[in-house]
C-alpha cells in the first residue's frame, strides 16, 4: 500500500503524457488506469524536481509526511483531479494545477510551514 511503490514505473510510462495533457480535455479522455499512472507521475515530478533549490528537502519530509499520515493513494490523488475538473472554470488548468490545487493546498496544507 505505500504510495511510492508506482511511482518510479509510473514516471517512466506518463512522462510521455506530461507535455500532452494540458486541460480537462485532454485528461477526461483518459482511462483511470493512466490517469492514476499520471497521477503518480505528476507525484513523482513534485519530489524529484530537474532544478531542486534549498528549500526542497524539507518540502519532500513535509509531502511526504502528508502523503504517508493521510494514506493518500495515486487513486485518489487522480479522483482530486477529476473532482477539480468538475468546476468548468477549472478546465483550461493543468491536472499538475489540479494536484497543488487539491493535494499540496488543499489535504497537505497544515503539513507545510
């Protein structure tokens, strides 16, 4: 059940998705097998960012000390998504909008400083 057990597989299979799927349009045309696997992706992308600065560590034990204490599946980090869709003024935004939306400000907030 640990939510990084997909997530590296996961990476490897969306980053072909990452630059395609840029709204609601894109993401409703996807099945939730993939949009899981994105999900975890997009995940993976927050943690393991191409230019971490100082301050990226700590938000890593803080993401992960949300993820980990809510038990937060890729599951349902992709039904937050679908859930963001379901406001139309949402659907011109990023499902990775979606996930600091939803996850980081939404579940996680009193879990950053």
């Amino acid at each position: 059940n640990s939510v990084f057990l997909a997530v590296p597989l996961a990476t490897l299979i969306s980053f072909s998705f990452a630059s395609n799927i840029s709204n609601y349009v894109e993401w409703r045309n996807l099945s939730p097998a993939i949009k899981t696997t994105y999900t975890a992706g997009a995940i993976d992308s927050f943690i393991n960012p191409l230019t971490p600065n100082n301050e990226h560590a700590r938000f890593v034990k803080q993401f992960n000390s949300c993820l980990t204490t809510l038990h937060i599946t890729m599951f349902e980090v992709a039904q937050m998504v679908d859930n963001f869709y379901l406001n139309p003024d949402n659907w011109s935004r990023t499902p990775q909008e979606a996930i600091r939306f939803q996850l980081m400000n939404g579940h996680c907030f009193h879990f950053f400083d």
